[in-house]
C-alpha cells in the first residue's frame, strides 16, 4: 500500500479528526483533550500515541505538576499539507473512510460556532454535477481560494481568530 495513502487511513478516523481539529486550534494537553472531546483519557491516549507516530502532532512542552508530568501536544506542520499526498488512484478506496470524519468534523465545528457569541460561521454542503471541464475549474478555483486565505495570514495584524476551512472537493465519473 502506498504510504501517503496508509497515513490517511490513520487519520481519517473520527477521533483522530476531532483531536487533529483541537490541537489546530492551539496545544492541549491529555486532560484539557479528554475533556473537550468527552472521551476517555485513556481513548485520548491511544489516539494521540498513533497521531504522534505518524508524525501529525508533537509534544510542545511538559509541565511538572506534583509527581505528575504534564505533556502538551499541538499539531506539526505536515498536518497543513496532509491533503496534497493523496495519489488519484486511491481517492475511491479512501473516500470510504472520509465522509463519517468530515460529517464529524462538521458537527463539531458547528457546536463551536453555535457556543461563542463571538463566533463567525458559515456551512454549505453542495453536490452538484458538471461536466468534466466544469469541475476542473471549480477545483482549481477552490485551490486559489485556499492560497489567498493564507495569504491573508501573513498579512494580518491582530490574528484574533482561527478560521478552520474544511474543503473536500473530489470529482468523479458519474453514467
């Protein structure tokens, strides 16, 4: 199996999206994760040991507390480019794994928009069927989307917000 496609298998699972999600957003510890998330400490644990693996977060620190040590975990740089290793032959097995983590991603993101009164947010889910010429279009036009959003990073003064896009955009033969 080709190995970026091994990696997404990993980290298309629910769990991993959410706490991928999380540490997105900032270093969490084990604790702050299992609370946020509502999962065991222990679930936590399994997860951020298989995600720590693969390389898509680190320890950012630890904190002695008591006779306990404290590690914070954030997210690694190689999570920002995740996305461009998908080779085109693997998208049909992949997509198996992809809706349930992107419909949980959603829901969560939608419980964290809908909580903060100062929360910006916006959710569109389209499907829709265009010829091929369309679609390469409408995909290319997303990417640049993408590059302007984050060029809007470097330009910003106060970066009082986090905005999380979640963009699945996947174009196939239809009969």
């Amino acid at each position: 199996m080709d190995d970026a496609l091994r990696v997404l298998r990993e980290v298309f699972s629910p769990t991993r999206m959410l706490i991928l999600f999380e540490l997105a957003m900032g270093e969490r510890s084990l604790t702050e994760l299992s609370k946020r998330l509502g999962l065991a400490p222990s679930t936590i644990h399994y997860h951020l040991k298989r995600l720590e693996k693969l390389g898509l977060i680190e320890v950012s620190r630890v904190e002695q507390r008591g006779n306990v040590l404290v590690k914070y975990y954030r997210a690694s740089e190689d999570i920002l480019v995740l996305g461009r290793s998908i080779p085109r032959k693997s998208m049909s097995e992949l997509s198996r794994y992809i809706a349930p983590c992107i419909a949980m991603m959603m829901l969560k993101i939608i419980e964290k928009v809908a909580s903060r009164r100062r929360g910006i947010g916006a959710l569109d889910v389209v499907i829709v069927r265009l010829d091929s010429e369309q679609a390469k279009k409408v995909i290319h036009e997303l990417q640049g989307m993408i590059s302007r959003v984050k060029e809007l990073e470097k330009e910003s003064q106060r970066r009082d917000y986090l905005l999380a896009i979640a963009l699945t955009a996947v174009a196939q033969h239809v009969a």
